[in-house]
C-alpha cells in the first residue's frame, strides 16, 4: 500500500484547489467536498488529510474501498476533528486493506477525540460502513463501477445531511466510535490487480 507519489500529488490537489481552479471558475471555497476510490482513498487519508484538510476545514471527505493512517505529521488536527469523514467499504475488501482500513478509522477517531470530540460528536463527524456483500468497490454487490456509481449517486445522502439511506445497502451513517474493527468474510482479489 505504498504511496510513493502521496505527499507530491496532495499537494497537486490542494494547489488546484486553491490557486487553479479560482482562476478559471467561481465556487465556495469553504463548501468543498472531497472522494477517493481505492487508490485515491489512501493518498486522501494518508497523505492530503493530514497535510492539508486546514485549508477545507469543516468540510468532508467521504473514502471508497481504501485507507490510510496518516503518513505524514497531522498540521491540524482540529481541522480534521471538525471534518466530516465517511469510510465505505465491502464484506470481501482486498485483504490489505483488510488491515488498513481498520487502522486508518482508529487513527482518525483518535484525532478526533484528541481534538474534543466525545463519542456523540465524534459519530457524527465519522461514521463506517463495510455491510456490502461485496469485493473491492463492489458496494452494490455485482461491480467495482456499478458500486462506485452506487456511492457517487449518494454523495449527498451520505456526507451533506441526508439520511444515509442508499438503496441497496440500507443506512450507512454507523459512527465509528465502537465500530472500528470492521468484519470480513473474505477477500475477492489481490491488492496487486486493482490499486492503482
């Protein structure tokens, strides 16, 4: 799960963000939401959150099929403590990310109790869901882009204010707090097929 690239394509994301993109069109830049899938996921909570969430504080991040322990110092952890944070994941998860999502959910909630967050708080910044009978993004139970257009579909519902309803999967919105140690039941692929 090596990320080579990680802290060089953050930070390729953060300055397209907040010096490209201004130029070339208007938005809110307090209002930005982030996803990542497999890959994606792990340069997002290994290496952009940490480094740089204080630029999009209290926005969200919802992570597909993949994450990471922070890779490199937290800069604010207060920014990530009031940063929305959704994990989505499958019963049948590449088996290193077995591993690491897990760890990646332990490491964001101790950043948030860290940063003041009881319990209460703290699920309903963060909350997990793996309850797909599924293999790597499969979350519709049938394939790794039918899935994640399953999640695109249902950005809002799930990270800006919605029910957490997804038609499918049933409520996704599980806070983390108690619910870290996510249950497999196998794993459908080698990470060597499909992260890129």
């Amino acid at each position: 799960l090596q990320r080579t690239d990680g802290v060089a394509h953050s930070q390729a994301v953060n300055d397209l963000i907040q010096q490209t993109l201004p130029q070339m069109m208007a938005f809110n830049q307090s209002n930005v939401f982030f996803t990542g899938v497999s890959g994606g996921s792990l340069m997002l909570s290994g290496f952009f959150m940490p480094a740089h969430m204080q630029n999009f504080a209290g926005n969200g991040v919802l992570l597909n099929c993949g994450g990471l322990e922070p890779q490199v110092n937290v800069q604010d952890p207060a920014a990530i403590a009031n940063t929305r944070i959704h994990f989505q994941s499958t019963k049948q998860e590449l088996s290193n990310l077995q591993q690491s999502i897990p760890a990646a959910i332990k490491a964001y909630e101790q950043i948030g109790t860290s940063g003041g967050l009881n319990a209460q708080a703290l699920n309903a910044k963060q909350t997990v869901n793996n309850s797909p009978n599924g293999g790597h993004c499969a979350f519709d139970e049938q394939g790794f882009v039918s899935g994640i257009q399953l999640i695109a579909d249902n950005y809002a519902t799930i990270m800006q204010g919605g029910t957490g309803d997804v038609n499918g999967i049933g409520n996704v919105l599980t806070g983390v707090a108690g619910n870290e140690n996510l249950q497999f039941t196998g794993s459908s692929r080698r990470r060597d097929e499909i992260i890129g």
